[in-house]
C-alpha cells in the first residue's frame, strides 16, 4: 500500500510528461507511438538492448550518488563532470605509465588512481567552503570547465595517440582493462562495482553514527553544529565522497568501456545524474532504480534517433519535464 | 598602444553578456528570486536568437525572440517558486537542464544536421558623432554595437529606478524582508513577478549577444559557463546595479586576455589559458565573498500564513 | 451592540492543516479603551489579530467596522480601515533607515526623485506630540529594542490608525520601560485612538487595560470589564478546569524556601573571568564569573542580546572562550569541545529553537538523539541502534506530550510548542551535571511551562545545577535560587532570592548600578 502510495505521484509525472513531449512530437510531425515504444522497449526487445542498459547504469548511478551523498549533508555537488574527467585522466595516466604491471596489480592501480584524482578535484571545492567559507555551487561548477580543459590538454599532450581522429590517449595497459562477463557485446563487471557502492551507500547512511551525523548535518547544520557535529568535516567528508565515486566513475569508463582517455567521454552523465538525484529527492536508497529508469530511456532515445530521425534532446527533456512533474506532485500533495 | 587600445575596446565589447546576465540576475535577486538557470536560459536565448534572425533576416527579432524566452523561463521561476513555494535552486536546475536541451534541440528541429552551418550578419557598429572621432577614448568606448551603449544605460537605469523611486525602494524591501514588506501593504508577489521576468529577459539577450556579435552562429554548450560565471559577477558585484557594471568590466578582461594571449601564443599551452576565467573567478570569490552585502531573503521563499514560530 | 463598539470579529475560525487554531470567536473594541487580549500560547490570540490586519484569511467569519461589514483581503485593506499593528517581532528592514521603514509602502510626493522632506516633516510633528523620540536618519540594525519599538509605533501613526494592535509589546523591555510604554499608550487612548494590547502576562493586563478578553485553546473564554473581576476568574479563564492551579509553580504565589548555600562544598560549576571577544574583534563577553552549586537553579536577566547568547553557548561549548577558566565538577574544561561536552554532562536548550536546536528535515527519532547519538543505549559508536532509538522516542512522546504521529513523523510537521517539547524532552531524558536551558518555556501554554518548572525543581532536589537564562522575569523570579543581571556582556549584580525585585532587576537591566541612583531619573522618560 505504501509502496503504491510512494511510486503513483512518480507514474503519474511519467505519464504527463510523455502526454506534453508526446504533443510536441507529434507536432514536429513524428509518430509518437513508435517513438515511445522505442524509447520504452528498445532495453527489453534484445539481450543487446538490456546490456546496453546495464552498460549506461553504471556512470549514471554513480553520479546521481556523487551528487545525492554531498545533498544528504546539504550540499550541492554540480561538479560530478570535472570529477568523472579527472577519475579518467588520473585512471589513464596511470593505465599508461604501469601499463606492463599484471592484471591483479593494474587493474586496482587504475581503479585507485581514478578514485584518488576525483576526490582531489571534489577537495578543492570542499577546502574552499572549509577554508574560506564559498559557496561549493559555484566552485564546482567552475571546476568543471577546468577540467574540460584539462582533458583537452592530456588527450592532445604527450599520451595523445596520433593515429586517432580525435583527441584521444594511447591504450592503457591490458591489465588495466576491467574484466568481461561476456565479448560481444562487451559487457564489463563495472557493474558490479556500482551496484556495491550503491549498498555500501545505503548502508553508510541508513544505519552508521557517521551517516546519521551527515543527515543531521544536512537536515540544518547550525543546530548539527550546536549539538556537538563537526558540521565543516562533514562537508568536506561528503564532497569528498562525492567526487570519489564520480572519479570511479571516470575510471569505470577508462578501464570498462573505451580502454583510454576520450575527450567528450564524459557524455552528459552529470547532468543525468543530477536529474536522477533530483527526482530521487536526495535519497540514496531510490537512485539506483531511478537511475535504472533513466538508463532504458537514454538507449532508447539513441534508438529512436537512429531509426526514427527524432533528436535524443527530444528525450532529455522528456527526463527534465519528468522531474519538473515529480517536484509538482509533492505541490499538490502538500494541498 | 594600439594594442592597449585594441584590447581596452574588445574588452567593452566582451563585457555585455556578462553585464546584462548579471543584472538580470541581480534584479530578480533583489526580491529574493535566487536565478540559477542562467546558463540554460542564456543557450535558450542565443539558440533562438539565432534561429529569428536567421529566418526572419532581421537581428532585431531575433534579440525580441530572445528576450521573450528568457522572460518566458523567468515567469515559470517565478511561478513554481512564488505561487507553487517550491525550492528555488532545485527549479533552477530544472529549468537549467531543459535550457540546455531546448537550446540544441530546436537547431536540430528546424535547421536539421548541417556540416557548414548557416550564418547570420552580425551586430553593425554605431558610431557615435563626434565623440567617436576623439582620439584613444574614441575607439574604446564609443564605436561599439548598440547593445554595449544599451547595457551601460540598462546599468545606470536599474540604479536609478532602485534607489531613487518610491517602486525601487518596495522591490528592494520585498527582498531584504518580504514580511514587512507585505505587513505595509507592497505586493510581494507582483514584485517577484516582473522582476524576475524582466531580468530573465536581459538574460535571454545576454545570451543571444554571442551568435549575434561573436559568431554568427550558434553552436551547442557556446555559452561556455558565463552564465555561471553571470551568478558569482552577481555576488562580486554585491547585488548592485553600478558594482555589478564595473565587476563585468574585470570578468570581461579576463575573458578578452586569455583569448587574446592564446591567439599571440605562450610559453602556457593554450588549455591552461582557458581555465583562466575560471580559475580568476575562484580566486576573486575567496577575496570578495566574504564581504559581499546579499539580499537577506535571497533563495528563500514567502509564505504569508506559514507559522514560523 | 452599543454606539461607542468601533470593532466587531464575529464568529471567526481559522484553521492550519488539521489543527483549528481558532473556532468561532468574537471579539469587539470600543472607542478609546485598551483593550487586553490574554492567554497563554497557542491561545490564538496573535491568529486573531493577525486576521483583523489582514495576514490570514479566516476560514469563517465577518469583521464589522463602525457597524459595517468589511473585507480584509491584506494589510493594505486593514491600513485604509485605520488599523495598525505592532507585531511581537518587529516588522523591519534592518539595512534600511528609520525614514525607508516608516515610509514604505505609502505613496511618497516626490515618488520619482525620492526627495522626502514633507514625510520627513509629518514625521518630526508625531515624534514630537506623542513623545517618541528617534533619529530618522539611522539604520534599523543600530538601534535597541526599545527604539525600534518607538518605530513600530510611529509606523502605525503614520498611516493615521485609530485601532493599534500590539502584539505582546512588553517583551525584551526592562519594568522601568514597560511603565514608560503604559503611559504613553494611555497618551494615544486619550487622543481617540483604541488599543489592542496582546500579552499572555496577567499582572500587565490588570495593570492597564479597560477591558480584557480571555482565549484558550482558539475559543474565547470571556470578556469582563477590569473593575469587575478579580484576579482568580482571568487564571481559571486562562487555563480552564484541567489544571491544578494550587500546586502550579507558574501561580505560586508564597515565596518558595530557596537553596541554602553550603559553604564547605565546591561549586558544581564554576567560570572565573571568562571573556568572548566575536569574530569581528568585538567583545561581548566581558569577565564574568559566576557559579552554579549542586542542587541549585541560578538565573541570568537581561534585555535580549546583551550576551545572553553568548553565555549560553561559551557554557556548551559551542564557541570558543576568549579568556578565563571554566569548571565542571572541579575538571577544566575551558577548551573541551562541546562533542565531549554533551557527551559527559551538559544538556543544552538553546533560545532560537528553530535555528539552534532542531532538525526540520530529519524525522523525531532523529531530533531527539541528537547531541547523544553516540552514547549507549542508541549508537555502539559504529552503528545506531535504530530499534532502541525507536523505543526510547516512542516513551518520550508520552511523557512529554508531543503531539506527532510517532517517531518518524517528519520535523517540519511539528508546531512551534511541540519542537519546543522535543528540545525538552532532549534536554531532560538524559542525565546531566548541568543544564543549560535559554527561554525554555517560550512558545508553551500555561500547563506546559508548569511541566517545565517540576522538571527544573526535581533537578534540584536531585542535584543538579541548572542554568536558566530567560528574558521573562516574572520566570526567573518564581524558581531560581540566585539571579544574575547581564548587561553589555558583563555580570552587573548577582541577587539572592530573599532579595528578588523586580524594579531593582529592571534598574541592572538598563545598566544603572545601585551605587549611583542619580542616573536613574534620566534613564526614566
């Protein structure tokens, strides 16, 4: 009954937005039946489609957590780009370096130093608020442009590969590759990964005395501070997080799915991921089936762009509209 | 010194999007609408702003266009924030992300994929009679597109109309204390209303300047983070019109330096130039922000028969 | 109704989400009288008032002026009726000056030059012939309570009221400025206007209304001419049947025996010269000792914002003491954070509940461990132990009378007085050496802060210290063993109980020492 209770405000805000896109589609002058069917059941039709799912999972849930994990403490992490640019720059370099390094020494080398560079580039902003009391919005929006830079700068530097059309690294080493459930289609165990940060997550927050003083901390910091929390440590602990697991997830994608640095391999996971947190309402526990959701619909807007010639904008703002009517169900329930 | 001079003018010229972005943000914040959709908004804006002119074959619809779409996201921040109460930094996003896809999916719509993209005539100069003529002053400040002598009378204007008129002084109380505000009979809700329509419109316009003057075209994500940068200008600038003017002039000369000493070339490779707005930006946040004179409801929504006991 | 009623509410109810806050009430105001409106909190006293100014809507209901019905759709109707209210918290722009605020909102001659010498002039002229003295050129947030409340007033004045509402108006004034306020209401009564006077303090009513009438519980209990009632029937009127008013601390009226000093043992707290010097170099703190022994409830009054704050938070730890010692129970703890603190003996009720003391967002289980929520029996140190939390709340809903629909109700449910009992039932479920408890019964009907006060004297007589700083004297004065008077950040007198007075107290307030009453004729308007 609950569970009914909380999913029917998320299906009905499903439903309106695709009755508003729906409308602007079939002005554009598309078949809007056969657009939706693409959208929803090109993850189910093949097995192909499913794993093509599975595949974008994996840096979606990761960012939606990059930016839900600094919410639950109050702040706003829109610097899960950057931090998924550095997670794969910090991956590749060392993919690279250590490429003769064996499998077992490699791969968590790269996963590690994918890791490590995220969560510098999620310090800065959270040094920042600490040292100097700014705003972490900003900063790690601002972050992220200097990253976009900065992949620019390693993909045409010295690991550029010259044969490559576009500005892209050398192969890190075979070691560093993640290892495949199956070859065609590639299906890397990133999954796997995110699927125990998501429990590891919940788990952190849901039941430890950290977590709870992270919620506390976000639930109104001044009152946390009063009551004995170091409310600056946590803000700094959970952008630290933050950008942690968004560089996981730029080192998923070296390491998993391009097996080097791509400029432009960041795709639009942030802001994805920023819609799932969104529509999630920050809680951890939600995203990852939130993600999921999001993750059919983005394969199948790239279906529906190959097949049927409709912009895959055409389905982000779709995703936006249902967030728009997510936040409006709680208006109407408030009523 | 025809470096200097060159580079002081590509500096007024490179001011306007951040000065009209950011009054635009101050005026909705000055009754307490916190704006983050700039950047989406501003897409939106050189998106369409492009796309009139370019059918319609006039620069002057298309900045209109531009305006009306900013005003348009303006009214729907103003509406789910005042009338629906609900959190303004996570609407902010939301219309920030449907800025962002609108912005390339109209393009995709109506021009369709195209290798050479179509252009549109630029911004004319006009040079002002006789004062164009002085020499070095000249040059610099007046023999520029209408929109730079615009931005400058739109800054003096909203200094004027805040501080010097009777409505001004109502806006300005709706954002420091909407309670009191509403106790003595001004309309809060009207207040939040125009002034974040009309600021979104200065920042649809803001962000139609680009195709308009800079490239003749639009090409996706072209607005390269000034709308953000437009929010922290905002803050530098301590929500006020005639700082805020000024404050675009350092914003813009970073803008123009790093552009200029990528195309002259460095010992720097040309990437770590680009960071350079941004990471002036940082730094001038650590210097001013703590200091700056916000709105005191800034971000936060009015609910007359919400107890807060 | 008679010819002299200028003011009718008949039958008006409003209600917020499930709670009826006020049900068919009906009020009148006369010509020319002061009109009291008592009750304790949550009585809808300040609902009613805040519909007749037009801030609500009521749900049912008519207003009647000069025996026409009228439609109040928003303060700017009630202003043009000629109604003018002085809210509890002051309705002002704290950057703005004097002029901005009195001015806002009317329509200025030079509305676009802002040039204002005719308001400026209409503003010197109410100054001068109702005595309210204040210079037009200053910022709001450089002024004191009692100058901002002459703004208040002169707001009202200015829009030309003749019906004034104030809203508990006495709050934060020392006895001596209360009196001054009496009297100059009077002036304005006697000058044709009607006054409002919302207060939940009985001796205030008493003292200086015409008429009083009484709320509870959103309904209106009576209305009785001053002269013709006595003080029992407005008690039993304020609280109902319910309450057993012989044994209520707040109507005690015999002086309770208070605490007998026992020289030979050491204070249970003790501070010596402790200074706070703020963040912007500015002290507001300056050298004050003080101790609180075992079994012993100390006091500390001032006008709010004297360092009151301060104290309370350098006490729990949550900023750091400039100089100077502090003690618990003989140990140094001047640099103990106030983690450590709240872990081995302080409990904390700060005064800006909302802000300081309570988590909107987090449900009440989550409220209520917080600042315990890594001691036994609700975290292991890991881990939380959600179960016990769980239980504990569940007890603490009851005992404390919390109305929630259980643990994991969500903060922002709760009303005012129901957060406050949260922070009660935090301070109290855990045992402590000291409690720091700053305006604990604010917000709380009569009953309530009775509770409060059993709970403080069984501290007491269990032996522990208490520290109760409070901006209501009449409080301090009923349970506190030794009352300390601040003022300006320093300690300017401790009084014992056998010496309680309130005009003496007042005088400290003001910053006059007893050494040198020559001052105190000028303080005096």
């Amino acid at each position: 009954m609950t569970i009914v209770k909380k999913a029917l405000p998320y299906f009905l805000a499903v439903v309106a937005s695709f009755i508003a896109a729906g409308i602007f589609i079939a002005l554009m002058g598309f078949d809007v039946f056969k657009a939706y069917s693409t959208i929803l059941f090109t993850s189910f039709r093949t097995p192909n489609g499913f794993i093509q799912t599975l595949l974008k999972f994996v840096p979606l849930v990761l960012q939606a957590l990059a930016f839900t994990i600094p919410l639950t403490a109050g702040k706003f992490n829109i610097g899960g780009e950057g931090q998924m640019i550095a997670g794969g720059i910090g991956a590749a370099v060392v993919g690279i370096l250590f490429s003769s390094l064996p499998a077992y020494l490699l791969l968590p080398l790269v996963i590690l130093g994918g890791i490590i560079a995220g969560a510098i580039w999620g310090l800065i902003p959270a040094w920042l608020l600490y040292k100097f009391n700014i705003n972490e919005i900003l900063t790690t929006v601002l972050l992220n442009f200097v990253a976009l830079a900065l992949i620019d700068y390693v993909c045409t530097g010295a690991l550029r590969d010259p044969g490559a059309g576009h500005p892209t690294t050398v192969a890190i080493g075979v070691g560093g590759w993640l290892p495949l459930f199956m070859k065609n289609p590639p299906f890397h165990a990133g999954i796997i990964i995110a699927i125990l940060v998501a429990i590891g997550v919940y788990i952190y927050t849901a039941r430890t005395t950290g977590g709870y003083e992270l919620i506390a901390t976000g639930a109104n910091p001044r009152a946390a501070g009063v009551f004995g929390i170091k409310v600056r440590r946590m803000f700094v602990l959970s952008l630290l997080l933050g950008g942690a697991i968004a560089g996981l997830s730029g080192a998923i994608e070296v390491a998993g799915v391009q097996h080097r640095l791509i400029e432009g391999m960041q795709s639009n996971y942030m802001v994805l991921g920023l819609i799932i947190g969104l529509i999630a309402k920050g809680d951890n526990r939600v995203v990852p089936f939130v993600a999921f959701a999001i993750a059919i619909l983005e394969v199948g807007a790239s279906a529906m762009q190959r097949t049927l010639m409709i912009p895959v904008e055409m389905v982000f703002i779709v995703e936006a509209l249902i967030l728009l009517f997510v936040l409006l169900s709680d208006v109407v329930r408030r009523k | 010194m025809d470096i200097l001079v060159n580079f002081l003018r590509l500096v007024l010229l490179s001011m306007v999007p951040f000065v009209l972005a950011g009054q635009g943000t101050m005026l909705g914040g000055r009754t307490g609408v916190f704006n983050v959709a700039q950047e989406g908004m501003m897409l939106v804006g050189a998106s369409l702003g492009f796309l009139v002119s370019y059918y319609s074959g006039s620069i002057f619809l298309g900045m209109v266009a531009a305006m009306l779409s900013g005003a348009l996201f303006g009214l729907a921040l103003a509406y789910f924030t005042t009338a629906l109460k609900m959190d303004q930094f996570v609407i902010g996003l939301a219309l920030f992300f449907i800025g962002v896809g609108l912005s390339t999916l109209l393009p995709k719509i109506i021009i369709g994929i195209t290798l050479t993209p179509p252009l549109i005539k630029t911004l004319p100069n006009l040079a002002i009679p006789l004062l164009s003529s002085i020499p070095v002053l000249g040059p610099i400040l007046f023999n520029h597109n209408i929109l730079v002598y615009a931005s400058v009378i739109i800054s003096v204007g909203l200094w004027y109309f805040l501080y010097r008129t009777q409505k001004g002084l109502e806006l300005r109380s709706v954002g420091e204390h909407p309670m009191t505000a509403d106790s003595l009979g001004v309309n809060t809700t009207k207040n939040r209303y125009w002034s974040t329509i009309i600021g979104g419109a200065l920042i649809g316009l803001s962000g139609a300047y680009l195709p308009m003057v800079y490239s003749g075209t639009f090409t996706e994500g072209m607005v390269m983070g000034r709308g953000w940068l437009a929010i922290a200008l905002t803050f530098f600038g301590g929500w006020s019109p005639l700082p805020i003017l000024f404050g675009s002039l350092f914003f813009s000369a970073v803008e123009v330096l790093a552009f200029r000493v990528q195309v002259i070339g460095s010992f720097l490779p040309y990437q770590f130039l680009q960071m350079l707005p941004y990471i002036a930006t940082i730094i001038v946040m650590i210097i001013t922000f703590k200091r700056a004179r916000v709105p005191a409801f800034l971000g936060l929504n009015y609910d007359r028969e919400k107890r807060s006991v | 109704m008679d010819n002299q009623t200028i003011l009718e509410l008949t039958n008006v109810r409003k209600v917020f989400g499930q709670t009826v806050a006020l049900d068919s009430v009906t009020f009148s105001l006369r010509r020319a009288e002061i009109h009291g409106l008592l009750g304790g909190n949550g009585a809808g006293k300040t609902t009613l008032m805040n519909i007749l100014y037009g801030l609500y809507r009521k749900d049912e209901g008519e207003i009647l002026h000069k025996g026409k019905k009228i439609n109040i759709q928003g303060p700017k109707d009630a202003i043009r009726q000629g109604i003018g209210m002085v809210h509890q918290h002051f309705l002002q722009i704290g950057n703005f000056t004097v002029l901005e605020n009195i001015i806002l909102g009317t329509d200025i001659d030079n509305r676009y030059t802002m040039k204002t010498q005719n308001e400026e002039k209409k503003i010197l002229d109410l100054c001068q012939r109702f005595g309210l003295d204040v210079d037009l050129n200053t910022t709001i947030d450089t002024l004191t309570v009692g100058t901002r409340q002459k703004v208040e007033i002169l707001k009202a004045l200015y829009r030309g009221v003749d019906i004034l509402i104030l809203d508990e108006p006495t709050t934060n004034l020392t006895p001596q400025e209360v009196d001054a306020l009496f009297e100059s209401l009077r002036v304005m009564v006697n000058d044709g206007l009607s006054i409002v006077f919302i207060t939940h303090k009985l001796r205030e009513v008493l003292s200086v209304c015409d008429r009083i009438t009484v709320l509870r519980e959103g309904k209106n209990i009576t209305t009785l001419d001053r002269k013709d009632a006595s003080e029992e029937v407005f008690v039993r009127a304020m609280v109902g049947d319910k309450m057993d008013i012989e044994n209520s601390i707040y109507f005690a009226t015999d002086q309770r025996s208070s605490f007998v000093n026992r020289l030979d043992q050491a204070a249970a707290f003790e501070m010596s010269s402790v200074s706070f010097i703020n963040k912007d170099g500015i002290p507001r703190l300056k050298d004050v000792s003080l101790n609180i022994h075992s079994g012993e409830i100390v006091g500390v009054s001032g006008v709010a914002g004297n360092g009151q704050r301060e104290l309370a938070e350098i006490v729990t730890g949550v900023i750091p003491v400039s100089h100077g010692k502090i003690l618990l129970d003989s140990k140094d703890i001047t640099h103990t954070n106030n983690q450590e603190l709240f872990k081995t003996g302080i409990a904390y009720i700060p005064e800006d509940r909302l802000h300081d003391g309570f988590l909107p967002k987090a449900n009440v289980a989550q409220n209520l461990i917080l600042g315990h929520h890594r001691n036994q029996p609700y975290s292991d140190g890991n881990f939380i132990n959600w179960k016990t939390v769980f239980k504990e709340t569940r007890e603490q809903i009851k005992e404390y009378n919390i109305k929630t629909s259980g643990p994991e109700d969500v903060g922002g449910n709760l009303s005012g007085g129901n957060i406050q009992r949260v922070l009660i039932a935090r301070a109290f479920s855990m045992p402590s050496q000291l409690l720091v408890a700053h305006n604990p019964t604010r917000g709380l009907d009569i009953p309530s802060m009775d509770f409060v006060y059993q709970k403080m004297l069984k501290r007491r007589e269990e032996g522990y210290a208490t520290l109760l700083i409070s901006e209501d004297l009449d409080e301090l004065i009923r349970i506190c063993d030794r009352i300390a008077v601040i003022y300006r950040g320093e300690i300017l007198g401790i009084l014992p109980r056998s010496e309680f007075d309130k005009y003496a107290i007042g005088r400290l307030m003001s910053g006059i020492k007893e050494e040198n009453p020559a001052t105190e004729e000028k303080a005096l308007p």
